[in-house]
C-alpha cells in the first residue's frame, strides 16, 4: 500500500534552555524544505539517509561554522520543532 509520507530539511540549532545544573541546551528544527514521497515509510527513509549522507559532505568540508541540517522521513509536511519549549526536570 502507497501512502504519503514526506523527506523534510530542517535547520537546526541549539538554544538556551536554562542554568539548572550548569546550564542547559535543547535543539530547535526550522523547516527548509519538504518533498513529498510516494510509497512507504522505508522509501522515505532511503531518500532521507541519500540526502543527509550528501549534506554531511557538504558540511564536513565547510567545517565546524557550517550550519546544521537534517533530513528526516515523516508523515506530515516540514514544522518547526520543538511544539512547546522544554522543561528542565
């Protein structure tokens, strides 16, 4: 069975969550882009692993200033992520 499912590029980058024990960070994902894909969840998988092996060469050659994305297979359209910020627990 065929379904929709998506390959999403996010950005991501780190923010300030709060001072409790020294201080903590939590990751933040803004979308890029979106590709919908049709098939199956593992056809998605592929396609996102195919375009984050390619990012992560792009990447490594523009050093550690580069900025951070990622491709990820979900079954909705790109959406920033977190939903509500963390809380320290």
């Amino acid at each position: 069975m065929t379904s929709r499912v998506y390959v999403n590029l996010y950005g991501v980058t780190r923010r300030y969550g709060g001072p409790q024990e020294g201080g903590w960070w939590f990751d933040v994902g803004a979308p890029i882009e979106c590709h919908p894909i049709r098939g199956s969840m593992v056809r998605a998988l592929n396609v996102a692993d195919w375009i984050q092996d390619r990012l992560d060469a792009i990447r490594k050659g523009q050093g550690r200033r580069a900025p951070v994305i990622v491709a990820l297979a979900e079954e909705h359209p790109a959406r920033p992520w977190p939903v509500q910020r963390p809380r320290y627990s």
